[in-house]
C-alpha cells in the first residue's frame, strides 16, 4: 500500500562473516507490509441539556439544541453502517445487530435496525429520484426486471443502466408503464432490452435486442432436430462470426467502418434464416423466428451507433444482486422495504459505477439530514451542471 502509517528500520549491526560493525543503508531494502485493523471502541458523546431559571422574571430557558446532533441514540456513521450491512451486503438483521455488537461494541435492537433503514431511505431520496429523472436525457439505457415479493404479493424489480448511474424500483407490476415510468415520456436515446412485450411501444428503430437471448432461442431451436435444427445451427454460426468481430472492435483491431461492411452480408443471412425458420413446420421455431423478425430493425442498432452494445449484459448483471436479495429473504415484507431496497440498489450500483466511496456517501447523506441540508448527489459532476440546466 503507499499509505504507510508506521515504518520500522531493521539494519543488521554486524557480518554475518567476520562479524565486524555493519554501516550504512540498503538503497533498494525489502519491504514487508502488515496491515492491521486497531480494536475499535464506539465513542459515546453524552449531552447534558440543561434548562435555567431566570432570577429575574422566573422564565424557564432550555439550551438550543446544537445543529447535526441526532435526537435518538445513533449517529449518522452508526445508521450508514447498518443501512451498508443489509442494504448492500444483504445481511439479515439479526445478523447485522450481531456484527455491530461484535466488530464495533455498538448494541441495537432488531427494531432499531428497521428505523434506521427507513430514516436512511428518507435522507437519500432526493439523489435517488435525481438519478431517477437523469435516465430520461440518456443517450443509451438497458432495462430489464426480475421477480420479486412485497408483503406476500408477486411484484418485480426493475432496473434501468445508463452511462452514469443504475436505477432501481420496485412494482407490483410488470407491464410497460414501468418502462415508461423509467425512461420517463421525452426519453430519446437507444434502448437495449431483451423481447418481453413491455418495451414493444418503443419505436423498433430505437432499440437494441438483446443477442444474448438470441443465442438462447437459436441453440433451443436446434435442439429441436429437423429443419428447426439446421437453421438453428446456422444462425448460431452467424453470430459467432458475428461476435467475434464485434470482440475486435471492443479491442481496437477491426475498424468499426470495416466491421460495419462485414455485417452487411451477415445480416442479409440471418434475416434469410430467419424467413425460412418461419415457415419450417416447427411450431416453436415458426413462432420464435416470426417475433423476432418484426423486430428485425432492432437487431442491427450496435452496428451503426457507437456505444450500444449488441447485447443486455450490462442490465443483467446489474439486477443479479437484486436476485440474490429475493432469495435470501424472499423480497420484502412491506412498501417501506421495498423504497429501501430500490434506494440503496440505486445507491450502491451507481456509486460503485462511478468509483465513490459507499460508505462515505451514505454518511454524508445522513450527516446532511440531520443538519436540515441537501444530500450529496448521484451524479457526477459534470452531469450535475446539464441535470441543474435541464
């Protein structure tokens, strides 16, 4: 590490060989570095709030109570930490109380950790539902949704990826007024997705299929034997080639004007695969290559337009901690859980996408709630001048 809080010197004093006195300093010595975390000691302020009698006219007086100071038991490091624990690391609560317990001497109550989450929620909302608005003036966002549970209900958990921030929310739906919700009604930019027919009303021409699920759907189509699965095979052939072109121009050796007059042949091929798959006699493989032929369009968007990318990965590995929250608590007992799961989903994924301390952040957002301030933004800077302006 470069931050280096201790350094000890070991010299040798005399030769191994002839044991005379050693001098000097090893220009290039060997360095061995421990890193050690120090025991850790909660610090407990206490406020004594004294109230006086006036001598004068026998007014009572209170002291006023200083600017930042919690009301309640817990400091704003104390709350952020707890909020990390089970919104981030995905611990139970009673996990978490023990961790605090143990690792920093800090007891709490399994209620208090559920008071904490919601005053957490409270203090970040306004970044949360600014990096909501900011999806909507992005040139390019991958959606895509996931089951889910609150209070016993099926719901879902939707996540919206853009180049700055990752949001996430929370419906009893899956319909595609959710979508909406999330690109917002002046959203203009590419939107890359898989086939579910929620993002239908988007216009074909500014979206981008996910070739991820294409590959999916053509390796099922040969296993289906006959035609089905010649034409399966083909198709996943091309997009093979297809894929390892596009590896090469992510690298930086195949110009994306060269790249581009590869694909025009290809793309001929595929869409005459797919024609000849609609008619093949194979009921699922008709079906298939039929839907994905009325949005032939969209299959082809990465190809002209430069930083969309052919495939939803960038969604799907978004929303992956989000299914891995819903199988260990199986979603959310209540509409407040669920505010604080999409809140600190779109907290931790945004800041981790911009490299910003966790943390840090959160501290600051309560540290400003109780000041009566706003909270630190999601955004970057940059984007925080066109977001204001806008």
């Amino acid at each position: 590490m470069e931050e280096v809080d201790e350094v000890v010197v070991l010299k040798p004093e005399q030769c191994t060989h002839c044991h005379a006195p050693l001098q000097g300093d090893d220009p290039k010595p060997w360095r061995h570095q421990v890193i050690e975390i120090p025991p850790i000691k909660p610090v407990v302020t206490e406020y004594q709030w004294h109230q006086l009698v006036c001598a004068a006219c026998g007014e009572v007086t209170r002291a006023p109570w200083p600017e930042g100071v919690p009301s309640g038991t817990y400091g704003p490091r104390v709350q952020a930490t707890v909020a990390l624990y089970t919104g981030s690391y995905r611990l139970s609560k009673r996990t978490t109380q023990q961790m605090m317990d143990d690792v920093f001497g800090v007891p709490l109550s399994v209620g208090t950790i559920s008071q904490l989450e919601q005053a957490t929620t409270a203090a970040v909302v306004a970044p949360v539902e600014e990096a909501r608005t900011s999806v909507h003036a992005q040139a390019v966002a991958h959606l895509d949704e996931t089951s889910w549970r609150e209070g016993g209900k099926r719901a879902w958990l939707w996540v919206a990826v853009t180049r700055v921030v990752t949001v996430f929310v929370v419906r009893l739906s899956r319909g595609a007024h959710v979508a909406r919700e999330l690109l917002g009604e002046e959203f203009t930019g590419i939107l890359v997705t898989d086939r579910y027919s929620a993002y239908n009303w988007y216009p074909v021409r500014w979206r981008q299929v996910c070739w991820a699920h294409l590959l999916r759907d053509f390796e099922a189509m040969r296993g289906r034997g006959g035609r089905s699965e010649e034409i399966g095979e083909a198709l996943l052939a091309q997009a093979h080639q297809m894929f390892t072109w596009w590896h090469r121009v992510r690298e930086g050796t195949l110009q994306r004007s060269t790249f581009r007059s590869y694909m025009t042949p290809l793309r001929r091929e595929v869409e005459r695969l797919l024609e000849a798959g609609s008619c093949c006699g194979v009921p699922k493989t008709a079906g298939t290559c039929r839907d994905i032929l009325k949005r032939r369009e969209a299959l082809w968007t990465f190809v002209q337009i430069e930083g969309v990318e052919p495939t939803n990965n960038t969604a799907e590995r978004s929303i992956r901690p989000g299914v891995l929250w819903r199988k260990g608590s199986f979603g959310t007992q209540s509409a407040e859980g669920s505010r604080f799961v999409e809140s600190m989903m779109t907290v931790v994924a945004t800041l981790k996408q911009q490299q910003r301390h966790v943390l840090e952040y959160l501290t600051a957002a309560c540290e400003a709630a109780l000041r009566g301030e706003a909270a630190p933004s999601l955004l970057p800077v940059s984007d925080q001048k066109s977001h204001a302006a806008a």
